[in-house]
C-alpha cells in the first residue's frame, strides 16, 4: 500500500511541475508578446516621425504619381501630422507637369498599422495647383529616388507597414490649368472636392460642387460656372460620370465619358447643351440679328497621336429663331413688295456637323421661315476656307405672286424646281440616309457653293438671275437708279435674244457689278451687244451695300 501511494504522489508532483513549467511558458509568451507589442508601437511610433517614413512616403506618391515627388518638413501632433507643401514635377510618362499641395493635414490610425497598413482615414488640403502641359515634363532618372518602403532593417522592421491607404481626402480649393495642342489654356479655379476610394480597387471617386472653367480662345464660351461634378479617377483613366456647369446666365451644359491619362490617350466625351442665348454666343455685331434658344450635342473622341486628330461632331438647333435688322432683308422686301422679309421668324435653324483637324462639314443645315424663304444643303471648310457645298434655295408661291410681272417672269423661271427633284440633287451622293426633305410649299432652286468666287455662297444664285434675265433685278439690289435698272433691262434682253451668256461675259471680263457692266468701257467691251447705238450713262449715288447685301443671309460668313 504504502508503495502505491508513494507512485502516486510521484506522479501528481511530475504533473504539478508541467503545469508550472507550462504556466510559466504561458505567462512568459504573454510577456514576450506584450514586449513585443508595445516595442512595435514604439517603432512605430518612431518610424513616423523619422525622415525614413517622409522617404516612404515620397517613394510610394512618386511612383504613384510617375513624378519626383517631396514632402516638407513634418509637424506631429499625437498621430496627426502637418506638412505646409507637397511639389511633384511629372515625368515624361505623367499626365501633369506640375502639382503643388499647400497645407496638408491627416491623422494616422495606429491600429492598422500594426495589421500593416498605414491608413490614414482623413487628409485635408487648402489648396492644389496643377499644371497639364505634356512639353513641361521632366525625364525620369536613372536611379531610384527613394527606397521602395524605406524602413531599414532592425528588430521591429517587419512590424513596419508597406501599404499607404487613404479613407477621404478634402480639397478645399483646386486650380489647374490644361495647355492645349493650340496653346491656349483651359483654367479651373477655385473648385472645391472631396476624393473617395471606390469599391473597385485602384479606383478613387471626386465630388465637387463649386468652380470656375475659363475656356481661353473659345470667345462664345469664355466661362463656365461649375454645378457639380462626379468623376471616377483610375490610375490611367478619367471617367467623367457627370459634370454640369452653368453658362452665361441660364443655360446649362452637361459632360459625360471617358479621358486616358496616358500621354497621347484618348478621349471619348458628349457634351449636351440647352437653354443657351443665341445672343450670348453670335459674333458681336449679330447680337441684334439673330435671336433665339440654342440646345444640341457635341461629342468628341480620338487621339492626339491619330493621324485626323479629334473628330468632333454634333448637332445645334435654336428654338424660337428670330432674323432681323439685315440689309438683305430690307433688300428682299423691296424686291417683293412685301413686308414679310422686315422681321423673319425662324421655325427651323439647325444643322449637324462634323470637324476632324482643320477640317469642318455641316453635313446638314436648314434656316426656315415657314411661308416666306427657306435654305438647306451641306457645306465644307478647310483651314477656315469654303471648301464646297451645295444648297437649295425656297421662295413661297405667296411671296412671288406679289411681285411686279416683270419680275415675277424671272424668279419664276430661276425657282422653277419641285421639292423631291431639288432635295435629290442637293444631297445626291451623301452617305447618310437620315437627312430629312425640307418642307413643303416653296418653289426652288438649286445653288451651289464656288470656293474660287469672291461670294462662294451667292455667286451661282447671282449666275442663275443673270442667266433668268435678272440683270435688272441685281441693278435694283445693288440700290441703282430707276435709270441705271431700265438700261439693265436692255442688256438683259438683248443678251437673252442673242443667246449670249451674260454671266459668263461678266465673269471673263471682270464685272462683279451690274454698275461696271454699265460703264463706258463695261459697254464698249460688249460691242454689238446692244442694238442702240452709243455709251449708256451711269446715275450716280449708289448705295453702299452693293452686291455684299445677297452674302448677308449667309448665316456662316
């Protein structure tokens, strides 16, 4: 008996000692873990007031940015940190050349740290300006500017995080300015915003509700007042969800697609517009001859390294039109003895088109104003010079009946075409089946457009009178005397009954004018043209406007 009892108390004192040993093992590792631990936030603690995490800093903002990156100097304050200026200088493969942070604050959660993150749930900017200039860049060195996470070696290095995560960043003012291909500036200012990471990993979201867009060398849209943006920022890609400015004092302008930030990306955005003055947008001295409402859509997309460059095109249709005040205009009502042409109201203008470099087409263009005059057709420039076209050209059988006989015979004759027959020669080998016919109810002629004539847009029309008979009529437009007009009559009939092309005289013999074709030497030029022998005499007084007032209802001079 006594034996088994010593076995056992041998055996329950073996069990004790493990159990100490393993408490003690237990209590130590605890210990260990503490130290450990508490020698971690220390080195942490450390790190982020050391100018290895300024380095790591940099390296991660240089490599994120493809810039030289710096911070200034740090403040702490418990774990929020000041720095007065951040600079980065892009390198050749950046999107911007310049960017400068002022006053830059955010807070460290320590937590994560320890899980090996540098989170930093806010960071608050006063103010970021940013230069876009792709010739202002800088080379990329040939060594690293800074350690990849510049925390050294050491016992606690390990504990030492090696990602940066932001929650929220506030931008309380943002300037940038954007050098075009042209050289002339896009300027935002004082934008206010706040950047989020999205769900989509590498993806950051930016609200912004305030701002100014200064468009430098577009002259109809020199400002644009910023409503509210919403953009998703990738670390090549822009998307632009949606940004609605205000222009001028009510109309509205919404962008939507997509920016690359690769040097020579792309770009794919639609511009949507309405509620736009016309008078806020014409040329200075059309502001009180064109009125109306102005909406359409302009899309943009390609690359600058493409060998068209962007290609824009669009539409633009302006509401309650009203033509006034032209010359032309009065011009016309004299012609016709009739008041309709003193004030048009327009039921249609609007046009689609299409630019692509130096390049501009309005593939479809219509002014109407219902009853009285109507045009539609295309027209091409290059390098801002008329390139062709081709339009037909509508008068109401109301207007026309009014005319004295004399002209009546003329116009009739020159707007002689049908509707299906004019629209098929206008549009014919156009690739789009979309075009719309014009309405019904004019009588028409077809006019094309003569880049080589010193009015490409009315020097057919003004072949098509002269080949009518209509010497007379553009005596009278010319502002003539009732003289100078009947003698005009003369010449028109008897060119007509000697089967002479009285244009085509004009044109090889230099006329431009009605008034030179009456000259003494214009007349002895035509030799046997008339039957009556003699020089006509010319009145003097004429009006200034001459054979200019014709071009005036050319709505793209």
């Amino acid at each position: 008996m006594a034996r088994k009892s010593r076995k056992k108390a041998a055996k329950a004192k073996k069990k004790s000692r493990w159990l100490s040993i393993l408490s003690w093992s237990a209590l130590g590792l605890l210990v260990l873990v503490a130290v450990i631990g508490f020698g971690a936030v220390i080195a942490i603690r450390g790190y982020l007031k050391s100018e290895k995490f300024r380095d790591m800093l940099s390296a991660k903002a240089s490599g994120l940015l493809k810039a030289e990156t710096e911070f200034s100097d740090f403040s702490w304050n418990g774990t929020s940190v000041v720095t007065d200026k951040v600079t980065a200088f892009g390198y050749e493969d950046a999107v911007f050349a310049k960017l400068k942070c002022e006053g830059v604050s955010a807070s460290i959660d320590l937590d994560e740290a320890r899980r090996g993150t540098w989170r930093i749930p806010d960071v608050s900017i006063n103010r970021v300006n940013v230069l876009f200039d792709k010739d202002d860049r800088i080379a990329r060195p040939d060594y690293p500017t800074f350690s990849e996470d510049g925390s050294g070696g050491g016992l606690f290095a390990k504990f030492i995080p090696k990602k940066v995560a932001v929650d929220r960043a506030v931008i309380e003012e943002l300037r940038f300015d954007i050098k075009t291909a042209d050289d002339s500036l896009i300027r935002g200012r004082e934008w206010a915003a706040e950047l989020t990471p999205s769900s989509t990993e590498g993806i950051w979201k930016m609200q912004g509700q305030s701002g100014k867009l200064e468009l430098e060398g577009i002259e109809m849209l020199p400002l644009l007042n910023l409503d509210d943006v919403s953009l998703r920022i990738g670390k090549d890609r822009l998307f632009v969800d949606d940004a609605s400015f205000t222009a001028f004092e009510r109309g509205k302008i919404s962008v939507t697609g997509e920016v690359s930030l690769e040097p020579e990306g792309d770009i794919d955005l639609v511009a949507r517009f309405r509620d736009m003055s016309v008078s806020d947008i014409v040329p200075e001295d059309w502001v009180k001859k064109l009125k109306g409402t102005a909406s359409g859509r302009l899309e943009i997309a390609g690359s600058p390294s493409d060998e068209n460059g962007f290609e824009q095109n669009g539409t633009i249709e302006v509401t309650d039109g009203l033509l006034e005040a032209l010359p032309v205009l009065d011009r016309l009502e004299e012609l016709t003895n009739t008041k309709k042409f003193r004030r048009l109201h327009l039921s249609q203008l609007n046009t689609t088109f299409v630019r692509k470099v130096d390049q501009l087409e309005l593939e479809d263009f219509i002014i109407d104003s219902s009853g009285v005059i109507c045009l539609k057709g295309h027209v091409q420039w290059e390098e801002q010079n008329v390139a062709g076209g081709k339009y037909m050209l509508g008068l109401a059988p109301d207007v026309i009946k009014w005319m004295p006989s004399w002209k009546k015979i003329i116009v009739e004759e020159m707007f002689s075409r049908e509707l299906n027959s004019a629209f098929s020669e206008t549009f014919s080998g156009k690739v789009s089946t979309d075009i719309e016919k014009p309405p019904a109810g004019y009588r028409w002629t077809v006019v094309t457009v003569d880049p080589t004539a010193a009015e490409p847009f009315t020097a057919d029309l003004r072949r098509q009178l002269i080949d009518a008979g209509g010497l007379a009529i553009l005596a009278e437009i010319e502002g003539l005397s009732e003289e100078a007009i009947e003698k005009a009559k003369v010449v028109a009939e008897a060119a007509v009954e000697s089967g002479t092309d009285l244009a085509e005289v004009m044109a090889e013999n230099g006329f431009d004018s009605v008034e030179s074709l009456l000259s003494e030497e214009g007349l002895s030029r035509l030799g046997g043209l008339l039957e009556e022998s003699g020089l006509l005499e010319l009145p003097k007084g004429l009006l200034n406007e001459g054979m200019r007032t014709l071009d005036g209802l050319n709505p793209f001079r």
